[in-house]
DNA sequence: CCAAAAGTGTTGCTCTTACACCCATGC
DNA sequence: GCATGGGTGTAAGAGCAACACTTTTGG
C-alpha cells in the first residue's frame, strides 16, 4: 500500500484532553469542576476539557486547555490514559485523554478560576459528572494514590513552606486514613529531603509547627544512588 | 456556542493504536516485533499497530488490530497510555495508544504470527525500531514490573500447567535479578492461590518439578477480604 | 492557668533475607 | 553411581506498628 492511502483512508477523529485537577486547602484534598457550557448537557458539572489541536501535542493541549479555562499555569501535570469508547461522549464520538495535575491552591487564583465558572470540591462534595468523567476521577485518584507512595507528588499541592502536621494531614486526605504522628515524623525526617526553616507557622496552634520545605537537589541526588521515597 | 460548531469545528485526527505484545519462551521474556510494511520507513522494525476505525472503540481496536497482523486472539490486554507528540510519527500527525498485551506463546500459532512477518525477540534482541516504538516498549516494561509485583500477572504468560521453577524463572526474566528459591517457594505457596497438581515436568529435570495451576476463584475470593498479592 | 496542638522514644512483632544439604531419577 | 535440577528449614536483622506524656504559648 503507498504512503498516500495508508495514511489517506484512514478515518479522524474528534480528540480532546480532560483534565483531572487536584488541589489541598483547608486541609481537605479537593478537586476542580466547571459547568459545562455546550449542549448537549449544558450547565451539567463537568472537567475541564478541550480539542487537541492541529499539530499540537496532546500534552500542549491539556496545558492550553487548563490555561484558557482556569487561568491556571505552570503546575504539575500528567497523562492518566485515553478513553476510547464509541459512544462515551454524547455529542460526537469523541476520544479523550485524561491528564491529572497537581496544584498549589494557596499560589493560584482563585477568582481567575471562579470567573471562568470553576468551583473546588473536596472528595465528598462531587457531584454526577458528564458522560465518562466520574470514571476518569475514580482512576485518576487510583493513579494519584499509586504514585504518591513512592513518589514525592504531595509537595506540588502543599505551598512551599509548609509544617510537618499540614503534610501529615494531606496524605491523610489521599489515603483517606489516619497516620500516626509519630511514626509518620520518624520516617518522613529519616528521609532527610526535607529542609528545616527558622519559621513557625502559628495559624493552628498556640506552639505554632515548624515549617519545611521540600529540598528536590537532596532528593534528585539521593535518588540516582537507589534511594526510593516511600510514605 | 452551539452544539454543531463546538464539535464541527474541532480538527480530526488519525488515532492509532501500538500493541506491545509479551511472551515467555525457553525461559525468556520475548516481545513480538514486525517488520513495516508501508513508507515511510517500509521494512523497518516495528510494532503492531492500525488505525481506529469509526465507531470503534479504542479497546476493540486494538484487539482487532492484534488480531489481523498477527492472528493472535483472546489474551490480557491493557492500556498503556497516549502518545501524542505532533512529529512522532514520520508518516503523518498521527496519535497513537499504546496498549500492552500477555501471551501464552505455546497456546498460539507461532506458524501464523511468523506468516504474518511477525518475530518473538528477546528483551536483548530488541533492535531499533521505528518513531517513539521503543519509548513505548520501555514504558510498557515499566508498567508491567509495577503491575506484576501487586497482580497476578505473570500466569497471563505461562501455560495452565507450571512448576515453581518456571514461575521463579519468570519472575526473574521480568525483573532481571536473581530470586533465592526457598524464599521464592515460601511466599508464593503461602498465599495459597496454587492448586497443586498430581503431574510432574520431567523437562528440565530427572526428578522432575510438580505442576501447579493459578486458581484464580480462590485469588479473587481472597482479594475480596483484603487480600494483595505481592512478590 | 488552662486549652490545644506540637513534639518526642521505646518495645514487641512481623517480615525479609541469607544460607546448605538431601532427594529423586535418567543415563 | 553420579550428575542434575528439585525440594526443604532456620536464625538474625530490619522495618513497622502501637502507644502516652511533655512542651509551648495565646487567650
């Protein structure tokens, strides 16, 4: 078969990025949902999402999509998987990949969001999403789950300075269960990634906690000799 | 934004879908590479792969596709993920899943794939293979190693019948390192998900190995109290 | 001075790892 | 009878989980 009509007859497709958006304020993981504005389902909750775009990277295009809808930049992002169902998207057949991310609430803003029609939910809060979408929520909290036990995600929802009780609290929001204070301080300190600061964070507690912050040279070098993170 | 133009004006894309096919064979993990047929690149190492159709879903497809190229049915399959670089393929702008698959190799018709042009290399055979292909196969090595450690996976590539030392061997060939046989027996005997079986292999041996089968109704009831595999 | 959260060590137990010899059999 | 791979148990050490009291300070 030539060139031409391998490529040529092959069919098209409709693809569009969703984006998964955690974030972690009040203490509460919480994620990040718009209201959809086409038809069909309009005014139902949905990601954010968007096409991909004529040579652009399926990667650009989740980055783009988040920007434009959210005015959210520069955050940690990464693909989750392709859903690929003929009939998952009620308008057209659509295929999406999800990507999830990572963001530092407290360092964004909020209203910029809250104008383009986003609202953070935690957990227990998410309503019916659109078509696949609560499906693509359930596996990207797996994947975040999965990856944040050998990998140090938790910092890129935390500000960057933060206290050991506030990290202790966020895996406890991933894993959804209680982690001994003093177990948890042992092995989180055993690591030595962590950089001690001279300041306290007095907004909990009358002591006030010490505040840390995540020293990534120390890890990046502590990996490439075997190292392995594990919470 | 009305329904038509939100969808009608969104660009298509040809989506393809790339199998990365495991085997295990005379104690080897093995992957089953083909040679290209179309330009670019005709004649070059490759994996398999075909377009989605219209109305197909992405999973379909790519059992399909294993399924012309190959004539290998009915095995595990998973989704790796998307690639979605705008030049990845030299071709076209093509978007490409990437789906990861096990097979008993003695259950199929080597005769057939091979009718088909296609090759099972070992992991060290591996040549250079077209576009992003390779990057695919070291993410799908990746993904099987997470996968295997906390699934039973490794049944997925051997036959009905096995003995230990087949299984460890297996294990070994996944994780490239030696695995100390007592401990080896010790773990996996213990989970009690192996029905022993009243035969022996005399293949390898005079004294020959007993044989043992997954029983997977016993694995599942398992994990439904708690249960994890692991190695 | 008291309430509220931060900070601190020890112990038992479980799990992992390391390791060497006998067994069965085909040739 | 001997070479070959299959099969078996134990002990030491590491890592994990459970657990209660003292410290600090704003109000």
């Amino acid at each position: 078969m030539s060139l031409a009509s391998f490529y040529a007859n092959a069919p098209r497709h409709l693809v569009a990025v969703d984006c998964i958006i955690f974030g972690f304020e009040d203490g509460k993981l919480k994620l990040l949902i718009i209201q959809r504005k086409v038809d069909p389902l309009a005014g139902a909750f949905s990601l954010v999402g968007g096409f991909v775009q004529e040579n652009e990277s399926t990667d650009h295009a989740a980055i783009r999509v988040l920007r434009q809808t959210t005015g959210i930049r520069d955050i940690f992002m990464d693909q989750l998987r392709a859903y690929g169902d003929a009939g998952r998207d009620a308008g057209a057949r659509v295929i999406s990949l999800a990507y999830y991310a990572l963001i530092r609430i407290s360092e964004h803003d909020k209203l910029l969001a809250q104008q383009h029609g986003a609202h953070w939910l935690s957990l227990h809060q998410i309503p019916e999403l659109i078509f696949d979408h609560n499906e693509m929520l359930r596996d990207a909290l797996e994947r975040l789950r999965d990856r944040a036990k050998f990998h140090p995600l938790g910092f890129e929802l935390l500000p960057e300075k933060f206290s050991l009780p506030q990290l202790r609290n966020l895996y406890e929001e991933i894993y959804q269960r209680p982690l001994d204070k003093r177990n948890f301080r042992k092995k989180i300190l055993a690591m030595d990634i962590l950089e001690k600061l001279d300041e306290k964070d007095k907004s909990t507690s009358k002591k006030g906690a010490h505040l840390y912050r995540f020293d990534r040279k120390k890890y990046d070098a502590l990996t490439q000799h075997g190292f392995v993170f594990e919470i």
